[in-house]
C-alpha cells in the first residue's frame, strides 16, 4: 500500500488541560509501546514520508522519547504538537529528532503563556526545528491578536497559524473567515519576522489520523459543528481504499491554510 505522505497519529487522548476549543480524543485505549513502535514501522513500510505525533499531549507518554526516536530511526520526517507539558525533559530528544515544533497560544492571557514562551525563548539561541505556533481565533481572543503578535515577535517562530474555530458543541463564538483574512493582513504589515497564514473551518479534502488504538478516524462537518467518523483499523488489508472512499462520501476537511 501507498499510505499519504503525511499522517497525524494521535498517540494518546490524555491532556493536562481541557482547552474550550479542543475537538482531540476522549478515553481511548493507548496501544502499547510495542504496539505503537508497529504503527511507526507500519507507516514507513508502507511509504509514508512524514509523521506528525500528536495527542492528546503526548509528553503524558512515558515512552514518548523512545517513540520520537524509532520515527526519526526509521526515515520519517517527524513532527511534533505538543501544549508543552515538561518539555525540558524531552527537549534533548526532540531537538535531535523532530524537524518541525508546533505550540499553542490563543492569547496573551492564556494559562499555557509562561510554559509556551519558556520553550520559545530556549531557541533563541542555536539550532532550532522549524517552530509553529498555532492560534485557534474565536470571538474570545480576537481583539488580542496583536497584543498577541507582539509578544510573538520576540521569539524565533517561523510560522504564525490562525485557526479558524471548529465548533464542537456551540458556533456562537467563531469568527467570520472574511474577518479573520483582514486582520492577517492587518498583522502582516506589522509583523514581518515569521509567515501568519489562517486554517479556515470548512475544507474539502481528508487528511489521515490515527487514533491511539490504532484506528483511523475522518473528521467531518455535520449541521456546522465538528464530526468524525471511525473508518477502521491501520492494519485492515483494504484501509487506504475504505479511507479514501469515505474521504469522497464525508467531502472531509482538509489542513490547507490560506
């Protein structure tokens, strides 16, 4: 099989925040690390190129370094997501094996704020993986954003990314994608140290995610609120086709930024 050459795997569902906005994984089972280092192997036998490893927050994993190490081991350009939970216990590890960084921060009043910016201002200095950070806009933390992207500016980021609010529960607090657009534009004239691109809600295309027990799932907009459909397991015989013909019916969302 021709798995995509990009595929998010979910390593675990436990997170140590409970952000208002996360459509992540609830209560699933965790493969165990033998099983987890087959999913990694799996990939690459079946050619895939990169592997983002998300959660969840999958520095709750205490064999989270050895799973980062057999993707890099193995040839797949690994990515990382992480809120920042102990970072600095894995910088080492993720340093010398993840090729791209991606952090959150909604707003400058946000609880993660010390945590985030103590790991951006680590890379200050020296060889650093490619940094994303990641802003999810609802009608709470738009009027921040450029207190926001001042702060940012002091930091070595490459990316800004403003996400558009995927609604899980209530679309009450999503903000208009024409609005968002002008403020991109507005930021970038006063901004020019990093790249600020928008994620909007709606997309077209599927992208591959994995579950932690090695499911693959397909995210979906159902009555404008976040859906996703389990499609079956990693290692069924006829998963690529099932996936791709599910992709078709569901007319799932697609990670394009703008």
């Amino acid at each position: 099989m021709n798995f995509p050459f990009s595929v998010d795997y979910r390593i675990t569902s436990r997170c140590n925040h409970d952000c208002s906005e996360c459509y992540g994984p609830k209560n699933i089972r965790e493969l165990s690390t033998e099983d987890s280092l087959k999913v990694i192997k799996y990939l690459k036998e079946n050619n895939s190129k990169r592997l983002v490893i998300t959660g969840g927050e999958p520095l709750l994993r205490k064999d989270i370094d050895e799973l980062i190490k057999s993707a890099s081991l193995c040839g797949l350009e690994t990515y990382f997501v992480t809120s920042g939970y102990d970072y600095f216990s894995h910088k080492e590890i993720i340093d010398k094996n993840c090729a791209y960084l991606s952090l959150p921060l909604n707003s400058t009043k946000d609880n993660r704020l010390k945590s985030i910016t103590a790991i951006l201002e680590s890379y200050n200095k020296g060889i650093k993986p490619f940094i994303k950070l990641g802003s999810v806009v609802s009608a709470d933390n738009y009027g921040n954003l450029e207190e926001l992207g001042e702060l940012l500016s002091n930091y070595p980021i490459d990316l800004w990314i403003l996400y558009e609010l995927i609604p899980v529960k209530d679309a009450s607090k999503t903000v208009n994608l024409e609005l968002l657009k002008e403020k991109r534009i507005e930021l970038s004239k006063k901004i020019s140290k990093f790249d600020i691109k928008i994620t909007p809600r709606f997309r077209t295309k599927a992208y591959f995610m994995i579950n932690p027990d090695a499911t693959i799932i397909l995210p979906y907009e159902k009555n404008g609120l976040y859906s996703e459909e389990i499609i079956g397991s990693l290692f069924d015989n006829d998963i690529l086709t099932k996936w791709q013909i599910k992709s078709k019916e569901l007319n799932s969302w697609n990670w394009k930024e703008i």
